[in-house]
C-alpha cells in the first residue's frame, strides 16, 4: 500500500500556515515570522499535528536551494561595484565586527573557540527578507539609512556561500569531526577551484545557450533551462562535499549578469515563495518550546545581548562611512535581528556537532525572538536615534566656521534632499537668482557638493533645530525632494509649525503618501507616477492634434484638483471637447475684438482660408492668427474662455 503520509503533513503544512499567513499580512508582520510560528504550532513541540519534521526535510532543502538561487539572481557585481565602498567597508566592518565580538562574548563565557566563531558567524546575519519587506511598506528604501541597510545586507548575502565553505573547517577538532584540519583545508582549497569552474564556465556557456533558446520563442523550454542550470550546479557542489544551496547561489549569481537574468528571475520567484516558506516552517517545527518555557530568562538575555551587540555594531560601520549619528542609530536597529541564512548556517553546522546541549535551541529561540521584535524595533528607530542624538549632545547640523553666515539669508528656499531632484531643482534655482539652502545626510554627498560650491548642510530636514538653523522662518518656499513618507510627514508638519506661512512642496513616490502630507500641511504633493502619467496623457493628445493650450489647460484641471481623476476619486472632468461647443461664426470680428487676424483653419488636413459665415469650430482645429503679443494672448484667452 503506498505510503501518503508526506502529503498528509504537506497538506497540514499548507492548510495552517495560509490563516496565520492572513493574520501576519493584516498585522504588517513579515512572512518569514509567519513560517516560523506555523512551524512552532504545528511541530512536534507544538500541537504535534507533524510529528516528524524529518519527513518534509527534502522539501526544506528544496527551498533552501530556490532561495539562494533566487538571491544568486537578484544580486547584481554590477551594482555592487557601483555601491562600492558602502558595501565593502559598511557591509565589512558591520559582518567581521559583529563576529568578532559575538565570539569574545562567548568565550568570555567558556564557549570552545570553533563554537564561538560558529556563533559570531550566525549572528553576524541580519535577515534581508524582513528588513527589505518592512523598509519597502514604510517607503523608507530610498532614505539615506535605507540605502545603507540594503548594500550591508548585500554585502551579507555574498558572503553566505563562503561561511559555508568555513564551518567544516571549524569542525575540525569536535568530537564528531571526521578529518583532520589538513584534509579540511585541502578540501577547502578543491571546493574554491570548483567553484571557480562553475563560476567562468557559467560566463561562457550560459548567454550563449539562453541566447539560442530564447530565439525559439517558448516560455516553458527557457524556464526549464533555467531550473537546469540552478539544480545542475547545485548537484555539482554537492558532489564535491559542498552544499546543495552553494552551487545554486552560483549558479544564479551567473545568470543574473545575462540580459535574460530577470525573465528567469520572474519564472523563479513562485517556486521560491512556495519552498522556502515549508524551510521556514520546518525551522519552526525544531523549536523546542519546553525548553524555552523552562528558562525564559536565558532566551530573553541572549537575544537581547544580540540585538543590542548588532545595533551597536552596524551603527558604528554606518557612522564610519561619512553618515550622520542619527542615520546610524537607525541603520544599525534596521540590521539588529538574526537573518533567515543563519538558519541555513546552523543546519550545515548541527550534523558537525558544533552545537553543545542546547546550544542551538537557544539560537532558535534567540534567532526567532529577534524577528518578532524587528517590526516594533525598526518602528521606533527614528524617536530612539533623536533621543541618542539628544543624549551624545551632538549637532543637529554640521557647520563649518565661515559657513555660518550663509544660512542668515530672506525670502530664500530650502531643498531637502540633493538627490536627483533635489539638483536639477538647485541647478534651476541658481540660473534664476533666486535663493537656496541644502539640507542632507549623506556626508560624502555633502563634501562633493561643498566642492562645486553649493549651499549645501549636513542635517535632518525634518528636525527642528536643524530647519531653524537654515531660516526656515525667514523662506519663502520650503521642497521635501526625498523618497521617505514617514521621515516627510514628520518634516512637514515641523516645517508648517515653525512657519504657518511657507509654501511646502513635497515630491513623493508613493501616491498613498498624498493625502497624510496634505494632512501634514503640505500646499504641493507632486506625485512621481501621476507626473509621468500627466507627461505621457500631453504628448499622446499632441499626436491626435489636441490644440497645446487646450492640453495645458486640463493638465492644471488635473494638478489643481489633486489629481483626483487619476486616482479615481473624481469622475473625468476632461474638456478636451469644448471647441465643439463653440457656437460663434468663423467671421467673428477677431481683428475688432482683440487686435489679432484669423488668417485660415485647418481641419483634417484642409486649410480653410475665407471661411463662410456659417463655418463653426470643432475639436482638434487649427488657429492660423497673426497679431502682436499681446493682441495674440486675448486671442487665445478668447477660446480658452469658450471652453
């Protein structure tokens, strides 16, 4: 009789995570939290409705291998290099730091040596699923602390595949290792050359074949090709000792340098999705809650111990690259919790015996602890890095000696934010004469614009002392030209409590932000998307011979009623029509009544130069008028007013 028993825990798998999956999502609480407590639920420590989680072992590894894949495709060298020093330096003193001084801690507590660099190791990861998913709902990717989070987070993902080379070695010497620390180095040094094959190899053969697949024209062929190639190496790696998720990592790692790098990362995702939450779901099953039940304290001081061991670490890393004390703070709680790789780290690790007692229930229960907290942490990352700000008695603004009197200025505007619209709007500024004082808090981008003379400050525009210190009482205009709804709200409503007079203009990416900066006080809320929007509606109604002005009068109908016909909150309001309605005769005295002379119409093609006295005028037609400037403008307000 054949055995149904995998499916039967895979359906109770399934069917469990979907509610606490649903209640995650309402709560804004990351999926990955959901999969861990699913697991903890319904695992032998739990409700025991899977008593052995040995028999979804293969579907976890499984998706350990999609998810490395995935990652493999969704890192870029390209990007990396552009980053650069943010992701070397930041990502490399944040990871070797936070190792270090999570090993000492453990051998000042009597640790083994090989354990407590297995520890350092583990901490050293924060989780990029949890982050990314939290940064991304609170539009924060953009800000200067999003930006430094996501390159140590990169960093960290790239150097997942060489820990893992690493923790056989530190096996050597435990009561279970197998070989001595000379065969583990030799086999150390064979699995780098093997990783080297794979990786040039890949470069050669990969675009080539994809190429000649893609040119058949058939999804399915070009998705299998790629699964090929990510199950294909990660058989190789295993083969050579190595594990499973290596070889996939490289192997995806190479097929994102090819142009077809996102179509097969689209073709992935689901795959990836659907595995790696049954991988989260069995590290849940392995939690021992007994365990933790009996010593509560210890779990609360050993994740405790590492959340505050991490944020300390990363905001040190954050604070060496040029970045402000307040962005650091706010790095470093962002990349505080214990990353989902580490869970892949300790599975590697377990059968080596690296674990003493119930040294890797503690890991669990300290790993999952610091994800629950990640949302509430990262939440009041801003009001703790003020008060730390507050307590080191630092300067909300960074001035140098003769720079003093160039923030004592009138009627002047201040840029928040010298991005790329924070630029073009100086570079348009400085052409007109009026004005302007920059605030921002990357401070190489500080120093580079100091150099080409710019107006520019280091400080938080969204802070009081700092928009003092800039004259926000004496500006005119006031722009927020960041991509941070949270960090705009609040600069807004300090902006129009320091000056109820100032105009506040705010660029914001995300049109869910419009109607809580309106709220905040904001007179201008220009939205990227409905900008585009409005950019490609003007130039598609030229094509079809729409009058200009006509376009630029709905174009402001839609800007001065907030965009509401975009964004479905109005009904259409268009009056792209209205010449149509224009019930006065062609031989109207136009040279009498404003000064200009119609000297034809022309309509589908056809000029009309001596229209009869019953001609009338219709959308879409052409005014030939000749006058001066000034005759030419009550010409054009003439038709204007009859629409």
């Amino acid at each position: 009789m054949r055995d149904f028993s995998i499916l039967r825990d895979l359906v109770i798998l399934v069917a469990a995570a979907i509610p606490v999956v649903v209640a995650a999502h309402r709560f804004r609480v990351p999926p990955v939290v959901a999969f861990l407590v699913t697991g903890m639920m319904i695992g032998p420590h739990g409700l025991r409705l899977i008593a052995h989680p040995d028999s979804v072992a293969g579907l976890a590894e499984l998706g350990v291998v999609l998810l490395l894949f995935a990652i493999g495709l969704e890192l870029s060298l390209a990007r990396i290099v552009r980053l650069g020093r943010v992701v070397l330096q930041g990502g490399g003193l944040q990871l070797v730091g936070t190792a270090v001084l999570v090993a000492g801690v453990a051998l000042a507590f009597g640790t083994a040596g090989n354990t407590a660099l297995l520890y350092g190791a583990l901490v050293a990861l924060s989780s990029t699923a949890i982050v990314l998913k939290m940064y991304t709902d609170r539009g924060e990717l953009d800000t200067p602390h999003g930006r430094v989070v996501v390159a140590v987070l990169l960093f960290q993902d790239l150097c997942v595949v060489p820990l893992m080379l690493l923790i056989p070695v530190l096996a050597a010497g435990t009561a279970t290792g197998e070989a001595s620390t000379g065969t583990l180095v030799v086999r150390f040094g064979v699995s780098l050359a093997v990783l080297a094959a794979l990786v040039l190899g890949g470069r050669l053969l990969v675009p080539r074949v994809l190429e000649r697949v893609v040119a058949l024209r058939n999804r399915e062929i070009f998705t299998l090709c790629v699964v090929l190639f990510g199950l294909g190496a990660a058989y190789v790696t295993a083969s050579v000792g190595l594990s499973l998720a290596v070889g996939a990592f490289i192997a995806g790692l190479v097929i994102s340098e090819s142009e077809y790098g996102m179509q097969a990362l689209s073709d992935v995702l689901p795959f990836r999705d659907t595995f790696s939450g049954i991988f989260f779901i069995s590290v849940g099953m392995l939690l021992d809650m007994g365990l933790l039940i009996q010593r509560p304290l210890a779990l609360v001081a050993v994740a405790g111990t590492v959340v505050l061991m991490k944020a300390v670490v990363a905001a040190a890393a954050t604070y060496s690259l040029g970045r402000s004390l307040q962005v650091s703070v706010m790095s470093g709680l962002a990349l505080a919790q214990v990353g989902e790789f580490s869970f892949v780290l300790a599975g590697v690790a377990v059968p080596l015996g690296l674990f003493p007692g119930d040294g890797y229930q503690l890991f669990l229960g300290a790993s999952v602890a610091s994800m629950l907290a990640t949302p509430f942490v990262i939440g009041a990352a801003a009001p703790l890095a003020d008060v730390v700000c507050r307590l080191a008695r630092r300067p909300a603004i960074e001035l140098l000696p003769h720079e003093a009197d160039e923030v004592a200025r009138d009627d002047h505007v201040i840029i928040v934010g010298y991005g790329l619209n924070g630029r073009n709007l100086a570079r348009v500024l400085r052409a007109a004469g009026i004005g302007y004082v920059i605030l921002e808090q990357n401070g190489q981008v500080v120093r580079r614009a100091r150099l080409a003379r710019e107006p520019i400050f280091f400080g938080d525009g969204a802070r009081h002392d700092v928009l003092e210190r800039v004259g926000i009482g004496r500006a005119r205009v006031i722009v927020f030209a960041i991509s941070a709804p949270a960090v705009e709200r609040r600069g807004v409503a300090v902006a129009r409590q320091l000056n109820p007079n100032i105009r506040i203009v705010v660029r914001t990416r995300y049109v869910a932000a419009m109607d809580d900066l309106s709220r905040a006080g904001a007179d201008e809320v220009v939205p990227e998307e409905f900008e585009t929007s409005l950019a490609i509606f003007a130039r598609v109604l030229r094509l079809y011979g729409i009058p200009s002005n006509t376009i630029e009068r709905e174009v402001a109908a839609v800007r001065g009623e907030h965009y509401g016909v975009l964004r479905g909150l109005t009904l259409p309001g268009l009056k792209l029509d209205a010449l149509k309605h224009l019930g006065v005769h062609a031989a109207l005295d136009l040279r009498r009544e404003t000064g200009a002379t119609l000297i034809a119409v022309v309509r589908d093609g056809k000029a009309f130069y001596t229209p009869d006295p019953e001609f009338r005028f219709r959308a879409g037609d052409s005014v030939v008028l000749v006058g001066q400037g000034e005759a030419l403008a009550r010409a054009c307000g003439m038709f204007r007013a009859a629409g």
